[in-house]
C-alpha cells in the first residue's frame, strides 16, 4: 500500500503537445498485476500501468492472453484503455 503522505505525478502530452501534470496521492502502488488487476476490479479507480517503453505496451494489449482475458470479462467492468508513450 501507499503511504498517506506519498504524491505521485503522471506527466502527459496533450494532442497539441502541451505538457500537463496530474500529481496525487495514490491509494495503491505495487509492480504486481494481479494486485492491480484486483484493486481494479473492486472499484479503486484509475489504474497506470507502466511498461519499459510503447513496443511492449503494445505487445502486452496484442497479446492472446490479453485478448482473451477481455472475452473472458465480457462487460464485467467498465474500462476505457489508453496506450501513450511516457514524456
């Protein structure tokens, strides 16, 4: 678990590539999915998932296992997946 005095602060690019900042204090920290997963699936709330870099990221989302993991959901939860390559 985070600690309560922890801030974090994702970095983005909007379209126009204007630089924005999210800093908070997040609830839940850990390198491990299935802990994610988990906490997700119970309501925690934004998820990020880093990856080393977008050739991954983007070999995690095309993955069978992926793929079949959202069959399996079916509409079991709401998502709304966004894939951008970190400042």
């Amino acid at each position: 678990m985070a600690s309560g005095d922890e801030r974090s602060t994702w970095r983005f690019l909007g379209v126009d590539g204007t630089p924005a900042e999210l800093t908070h204090s997040p609830r839940l920290r850990t390198d491990d999915l299935f802990t994610l997963r988990r906490a997700a699936l119970q309501g925690i709330g934004a998820v990020l998932v880093e990856f080393e870099n977008l050739a991954t990221a983007l070999a995690a989302y095309d993955a069978p296992d992926y793929k079949e993991a959202l069959r399996a959901l079916a509409d079991g939860a709401e998502r709304d997946l966004r894939i951008v390559e970190g400042v």
